[in-house]
C-alpha cells in the first residue's frame, strides 16, 4: 500500500521555504503591486543619494521566510548596477554573506556577530584589490 502525498506537502517540497531565492530565479515572485512598493528599490534610491559623511542605516525585520533575504539579494542587485542616464549613480561594491552559512545561529554571542562582517570585508576588500580598474 502506497501513501498520498498531499497537495500541499509536494508543494510545500517544491518552494523550499528556507532557500533565498535571487531576482533572477524563476521562482521568485514580485508582490510589489499587492503589498504597495519593494523595499529594496527605496533602500536602494536612498543608499545612492546619502551623504558619505553620514552614514546610512536601514533596518529590514521580520519573521522567518518572510522574502528578507531574498529582498536583500535584489538590493544587492540594485546597487551594483552600473550607471545609466535612468541611474546616474556609479555601482556600489555589496559585500553580502548570509550568517547561517559562517557561524552557529544556534550559538550566537555579541562578539561573533561583531567580528564576523569585519572578516567578511576584510576578505572582500583584498579581492576588491586586485581587480582591475575601470576608468
């Protein structure tokens, strides 16, 4: 005798509810017009436009498999787009790591989320480095 497989576990099988998915991935789905705007092209205009001087802070919450990385990812997109009449801004250099994939979150201290980024730049810094320049 053989199980069904409910409609809703092959799907639930089929999203992977605990993957980001890029912009660029077929799957991903683009609720702007439902939920009102994206954060990311906001976050993005906003990034391009602040002052050097000031840093800039954004704060992006919410609950597990909510599309906060996913959004992330767009963003990341967003800014390292090089410059066009639309976007007279030049490209941003992202540096973007997902913690899950370098630390325990399951043994998080202060010190690991304040050291970890810093290595991140550090290593991403040292590429930056030797790529070529663009005039």
């Amino acid at each position: 005798m053989s199980l069904q497989v409910l409609p809703i576990d092959r799907l639930f099988r089929a999203c992977e509810p605990n993957e980001s998915l890029p912009p660029t991935d077929k799957r991903y789905v683009d609720f702007d017009a439902a939920r009102g705007d994206s954060p990311a092209p906001r976050y993005a205009r906003s990034l391009r436009r602040a002052n050097p001087a000031k840093p800039e802070v954004k704060l992006l919450a919410g609950h597990r498999g909510i599309g906060k990385t996913s959004e992330l990812l767009r963003l990341k997109q967003l800014l390292e787009q090089p410059a066009t009449d639309e976007n007279p801004y030049p490209p941003f250099k992202v540096i973007f790591f997902d913690v899950n994939y370098s630390l325990d979150v399951n043994d998080l201290d202060l010190p690991d989320l304040l050291v970890s980024p810093r290595l991140r730049i550090h290593e991403r810094r040292a590429v930056v480095r030797s790529e070529p320049r663009h005039p």
